[in-house]
C-alpha cells in the first residue's frame, strides 16, 4: 500500500500541454510541473486532482486516463498523472511563478522537476493525438 499519493493533471489543449514553473521550495524553484498535489484522506486520486488544480489554477476539470506510470518520491509518497479536460474558467498561476503552454517538440528541452521527466515520452505521445 502507498503512502501519500500526489496527483498531477496533464492539460491538454489545442496542441499544447499546460506546464507550471514552481516557486518553492528552493531546490525546485524556477523548474517546470504538471499542475497537482497532494490527495487528502477520504479523497480519490480523481477529487484531490479536481480540488488541487482548482486551487492552484482556478479551473474546474474533468479526469481522465492515466498518464505513464507511478513515480516513487521520498517519504513514502507516491506520485501519479492523469489526463484532465478543462470543464470551466481559465488557468491563472495562484501557487506558481508562471504558466506555459508547451508542444511536444518542446518537452524535451524544459527544465523538469526530476519527478515529472519521466512522463515526457507519455506526454509527447498524449500530444500526438
């Protein structure tokens, strides 16, 4: 059984996938996500994503599949995507330094928090589509 789970939405429009540049901690600051956090207890993966990116974002999404596969992170946590749709309003970064739409040519050239890099090859492909 994990621990934690940190879930992430992959924002998909038009082409171009929605990346995030954190703020803190330190460490991470000035590095590119996918938009999440943490899932509370009681809450599904699906309605800790919901909340989070309602939080961070200020959108109201819908989740959808799977991205890639779980990452292991420290502390026991676990940290899992998914594919979200935009259901309502327009993402603003309230917990983030700047947000970007990016195209799969440019995945591999962001400066990815460690965690997040592994998914490129998934993200690239969900962009193919």
């Amino acid at each position: 059984m994990a621990g934690q789970i940190v879930v992430a939405g992959a924002l998909i429009s038009q082409g171009a996938l929605l990346v995030a540049q954190r703020k803190r901690p330190p460490e991470l600051a000035g590095l590119w996500e996918l938009p999440g956090g943490k899932v509370a207890a009681g809450e599904s993966d699906a309605d800790g994503l919901v909340r989070e990116l309602r939080e961070e974002l200020g959108i109201a999404v819908t989740v959808g599949a799977r991205v890639g596969a779980d990452v292991a992170l420290p502390n026991a946590m676990t940290l899992r995507a998914y594919l979200v749709t935009c259901a309502s309003g327009s993402p603003l970064p309230h917990d983030h330094r700047a947000l970007r739409w990016v195209r799969a040519h440019e995945l591999d050239d962001l400066a990815w928090v460690p965690a997040d890099r592994g998914w490129v090859p998934d993200l690239a492909a969900a962009l193919a589509f």
